[in-house]
C-alpha cells in the first residue's frame, strides 16, 4: 500500500542505502543501474523493473527490489523513468466480440418483393493484457458489410466504400482500464437486409429471386496516447486485403 506520495519500502531503501555507502559496503556498479535521488536528497543505486503511469519497481545492486510512486523522485529522475517506460513498454491486449441484432422488421416493397430489414451492432470487449492500468485508451474500428439486398440505401450512418465491400467507421473513448481487467464497447448500429420475390415474380435478368446482405468483418485498432499499440482484426476475405 502507498503511504502518500511514495511507499515505507523506498524510505527503507533510502536509509538502507545510505547506511551501506557510509560502511563501503555497496555492491559494485553494473551498466543498468543509476542513482535516483528523491525530493528530500536522498539516494539510491538500482535499475528498474518497470513502470506505469504513476508507479516504479526498482531492483536495487543487493536485488532487493522495491515498489513506490514516481512523484517521489526528483524531476529528472521522473523525466527518466518516463522515458524509460515508453521505451519499454510492453502492450498486451485481448479483443473479443459478439454480434448482437437490435430488431427485425419485415415489410413489402413495390408489391413484388419482401424485405426483412435487421439492425445489428457489435459488442466488443477489450482485456487489458498490459502489467499496468491504463488510461486515455481509445478504440477505433470499422465495421465490414456487403450489400446485395440494398440495405445501404437506409443506412443512418455514412458509409465507404472499399473494393466492393460498405465499411462504417467509428471509435470510442476508454477513459481508464486496469491491468487485467476488461471493457466493454458497442458499435454504431447498422442494417443489413434479406429480399425474396413474392411468388410469381421473377428479375428480367435472370437474378436470384432471394438477396442477402452480409457482414463481412471487424477491423479494431487501440489506441494509448494517440498512438497505436495494438490490432486485431476477424477473419474472413473482406479483411485479408484491407488497408486502415
């Protein structure tokens, strides 16, 4: 647990450090390891471990190793730190989905066709895989449809167009997500459609009486900071060629 700004480990350390030094005790100095220095003056030699956002494991030269918040080090060694955690930053993410339909309607066209027109969207979960929280996340994704049944014409959302493939684009804001743990996100809706000609109707150019508009794929991409740090995309032909 965290004592304020910085943990009883590190004051421990601080002192532990100093003691050694005064007997000429300390062990000798190896390439990772530096001197941090906290606000009071106090320092000690380690080499960290790792870091997050507002937290620092440091390995001191015995190998003990200590855990305390960043802001109790001196500006420079913060500058360091985070530096360092950019430097080495390992991120590890899960993304998961599941389609889910919002309606259905059907309804007759022109006298000759049958429509049924469903809204659907994805549920996505994102698992912070990363040994640290994290916050200012942003995810962004596109949704892959093919239309034959023209569904699109109803679209609420603009929609690309991509080879021959309708692509719905969107992001959303993950304000904060802690190692380990998983959220949730959803899509802008969107419709797909399935048309069959009433019987006794036929297409002068010989086209299958029934039509059916697909979804294709789902492209997500997270972001942290503004940059991106991880992908994921479903399989399926749509995706295989796509470019962001």
């Amino acid at each position: 647990m965290f004592a304020g700004p910085y943990t009883s480990s590190i004051r421990g350390a601080l002192a532990a450090a100093v003691f050694l030094i005064s007997l000429g005790t300390a062990c000798s100095v190896f390439a990772d390891f530096r001197e941090f220095t906290s606000h009071d003056g106090k320092t000690i030699r380690a080499e960290i471990v790792s870091a997050s956002e507002t937290e620092v494991k440091l390995r001191m030269e015995d190998g003990r190793e200590i855990n305390g918040g960043i802001s109790f080090f001196s500006d420079s060694d913060q500058a360091f730190i985070n530096k360092w955690r950019e430097a080495n930053f390992d991120y590890r993410f899960e993304v998961d989905f599941t389609k889910k339909r919002n309606k259905r309607d059907k309804v007759q066209e022109g006298g000759s066709t049958e429509v049924v027109y469903e809204e659907w969207y994805f549920d996505v979960s994102v698992e912070n895989a990363t040994q640290t929280d994290l916050s200012n996340v942003e995810a962004q994704y596109k949704v892959y449809l093919s239309f034959a049944a023209n569904a699109d014409k109803r679209a609420k959302q603009p929609l690309k167009s991509e080879g021959k493939y309708r692509v719905l684009s969107g992001k959303a804001a993950i304000p904060k997500i802690e190692r380990l743990r998983s959220v949730n996100f959803s899509t802008t809706p969107f419709q797909i459609a399935h048309s069959e000609l009433l019987p006794g109707w036929y297409y002068a150019n010989g086209s299958k009486d029934e039509k059916h508009d697909d979804i294709e794929g789902l492209w997500v991409r997270i972001m942290h900071n503004g940059k991106m740090v991880h992908e994921y995309k479903s399989s399926g032909q749509a995706l295989q060629s796509a470019k962001w």
